[in-house]
C-alpha cells in the first residue's frame, strides 16, 4: 500500500510489532493463540494506512489496557509485569492516534480512491 508518511508508517510499524511480541510472550506466559492473530491484524491494519484504522485500532488497545488495569493494580505484585505493559499499551495507542507523522500515514481512501 501506498504511503503518505514514511515516518509515519514506520511509528505505525513499531507499534505492530510491539503488539505482536507483546502477545507472544503473552502466548508464552499463558495466553491465547488468539491474541497473536490479533495483533498480526492489528499489525497489517496499521501497515494499510487506510482511513482511520489507526483510531479502531488505538481503541481496541486502550479497552483492552483499560479493562485489566484493575486487576493488574490490585494483584500488583504479581501482575506488575502486565501493569507495565497496559501502560505502554495506553502510550502506544495514544501515538497512532496525535502523532502528526502517522495521522499523516492514515490518508489512504478506502477502495483504492485517490486521495485527492
């Protein structure tokens, strides 16, 4: 896919392939193989460049974060490791959502359109 923003497609890149080591070493901690799928399709979502992709995927994030922050603050001796990642999750979300760069990036017409 085409893209508007190279640094911008790169900020969005990283945040792929944080997401996708994070569930992988999640895979390996316990989790799902679900969650590797997801972040795969997270990842390429936020390759794409499509229109706001970059927003559904920011929000897919943050409510996951969002909804085992309790857990992970009331067992934070055993969850400080899942606490730091929520965190980083809220952080990287935050990025594909008000960098310049990457809302850049998030230019792509949906259909192939041009983006004029």
């Amino acid at each position: 896919m085409k893209t508007n923003n190279q640094q911008g497609r790169n900020i969005a890149l990283i945040a792929g392939i944080y997401f996708i080591v994070k569930s992988v070493i999640n895979l390996i901690l316990g989790g799902g193989f679900m969650d590797v799928i997801i972040s795969v399709l997270e990842a390429a979502a936020l390759y794409t460049g499509l229109m706001y992709l970059n927003y559904i995927v920011a929000a897919i994030v943050a409510i996951v974060a969002i909804v085992h922050l309790p857990a992970n603050i009331g067992h934070l001796a055993d969850n400080w490791f899942y606490l730091l990642e929520g965190v980083i999750d809220i952080i990287a979300a935050i990025i594909i959502c008000v960098n310049p760069s990457v809302k850049e990036h998030f230019t792509n017409k949906w259909g192939g359109g041009s983006n004029e």
